[in-house]
C-alpha cells in the first residue's frame, strides 16, 4: 500500500510538473505574439515581385490559423528547412496551387504578405539522422570525405560515424572546428527561422560569415539563437506542417485554399469505397527515412 500511495504522489507530482511546463510555453508564446513583429523585412525582390503584381492586395481572408484562402491572389512559398521533406512536400502543394516558391533558405528575407509563407518541421531525431546520412551519401559526397566527414572504421559503421558526427558538434563546438561541407545540426530550425542571410542552397560554400540556412555563422553563438526570435517566426508563418503527420497537413492545406476536404482526407470509416484508395504519403516518407534520403530528393 505504501508502495501504491508513493507512486501515485509521484505521478501526480510529474502531471502537475509537465502542466506547469505546458502553461509556461503557452504563456511565453502569447507574449511573442503581442510583441514581436508579425513580419520580417522582406528581401528586395520580393517587394518587386509584390510591386509589379499586386499579389496580396484585394485578398478576402479571414485572420486566424484556420482563415480560408480560397480567394487569396497571394503565392505559396515554402521555406525549406534542409531534410524536412522539401522537394515531396513541394510536388503535393503544387498539385493545389502553383507556382510553389522557396529554397533551403533563411526564413526572415523572404516572408512577405503577398505570400502564403509555409513552414514544414520534422521530429529532431529523425531530422538529425537525416542530416547525417545526406552528409554521408548524397551531394558532394567526396568534397566532404576530404574534410574529414565522419564515417567510422569499417567496423562499427554508420553508428559509430553518426557517434562521432555528433561529439564533433558536441559541448565546446565553434566555428573554427567546421561542418565538414555539410549541415550544421545545432538549433538547425530555430537558426534557419531567425537567420538573415539571402543566399540559399548554401551547401555549395564552406561556411557563411553571418548565419545561413546551412552553416551556423562566424561566432559560436550564433548557433543558439534567440529562442523568442524563434518562436515569434512560427507564429508569423502562415502554414507550419509536420513531416510526420503529412497527410494531415496537406489536407489541412487543401481545405483552406478549396475550402472542402476531398474524400482521401476523410477518416476511413467515413469513406467507405474510397477508403480503400487511400495511399498515406507518410508511409513513403517514412520508409525512406533510415536512407536519409527524402521522397523526390537525390
């Protein structure tokens, strides 16, 4: 009995901890929203681009996270955070509207209100992994070999090259210590939402002296941004999706820019004979992967 009663505190104890946790994130998100910019500076061509347009103007949209966008001129734009499903999450929206712009590119240059500013995230472990095998397998794969990229002895293999990619970029981590040519793990989101630099696909230089969406920067804080600015960003995006939950996300999508939800998105008990056509992206996605390597992406 005294065993039961003490795991019972100890459960109810964790409960209100992690209520505690919820009603702390919750407030300090509320705090972002008020104060923080809701937009960025935007990167010259794209006030060109709204200018000579007049994309966003006459849009007839509601605010709010679920405000339809069935009447909206603007465009969609991805901001393509590296190895979170890019290029298959692109091919899917342009199937709803296109064009579909955006690159692996830093977030605040080139959100804009002539734009339907997307954001896809994914779980970190997976996304990590991720970034390690793409580094081991895929792109300049030699270029990175010759910077000493991590591959193990031979004998332990991609465990113990991944065990040693992330000590290299462990605790006491700087610039001088480099990336390998590859992604730079650390904060990869929240510096990719809070980064200012106009290049993209960055992977093609070996560093960037300001953060970038590949490389950290010149100064080793510059790989642990300021977690408001961060915060502030998702919520000045107007679509965050999750790699993991795809199918979900691209109904929700769809049913803003159509204002309907085709039968595919419809639970299986409701769809009867169209249920058994249902074919889950995530499925594809995650079956991929352990390779490292995303659906359409080489």
């Amino acid at each position: 009995h005294a065993l039961a009663a003490t795991t019972t505190t100890t459960r109810w104890v964790c409960l209100m901890q992690w209520a505690a946790a919820c009603e702390d994130l919750q407030a300090f998100a509320a705090h972002h929203r008020e104060v923080a910019p809701r937009r960025a500076p935007a990167h010259p061509n794209i006030l060109a681009y709204a200018e000579s347009t007049g994309a966003g103007r006459g849009e007839r949209s509601g605010s709010g996270r679920l405000s339809s966008w069935v009447n909206s001129t603007r465009v969609l734009h991805m901001t393509h955070i590296a190895k979170t499903g890019g290029r298959s999450v692109r091919a899917e929206l342009q199937k709803l509207r296109a064009p579909v712009g955006g690159a692996e590119q830093c977030y605040p240059p080139f959100v804009h209100p002539s734009r339907i500013n997307i954001v896809f995230l994914r779980h970190p472990r997976a996304h990590v992994l991720s970034m390690y095998l793409h580094g081991a397998h895929s792109g300049r794969v030699a270029r990175r070999r010759a910077a000493g990229y991590p591959w193990g002895n031979g004998t332990g293999g991609l465990a113990e090259g991944i065990g040693l990619w992330a000590a290299h970029f462990g605790e006491g981590w700087a610039p001088a210590h480099g990336d390998f040519w590859g992604y730079n793990p650390l904060n990869m989101v929240a510096r990719t939402l809070t980064c200012s630099d106009p290049q993209w696909n960055a992977d093609y230089v070996r560093t960037c002296s300001a953060p970038c969406a590949h490389h950290a920067g010149g100064r080793a804080a510059d790989a642990t941004p300021p977690r408001g600015a961060a915060v502030a960003a998702v919520h000045s995006a107007d679509f965050i999706g999750l790699l993991e939950l795809l199918d979900e996300s691209l109904c929700l999508a769809e049913y803003r820019l159509k204002g309907a939800l085709p039968p595919r998105c419809l639970c299986a008990a409701d769809q009867g004979a169209a249920g058994a056509a249902w074919s889950p992206l995530s499925v594809s996605v995650s079956s991929r992967a352990a390779s490292g390597r995303e659906p359409g992406e080489g």
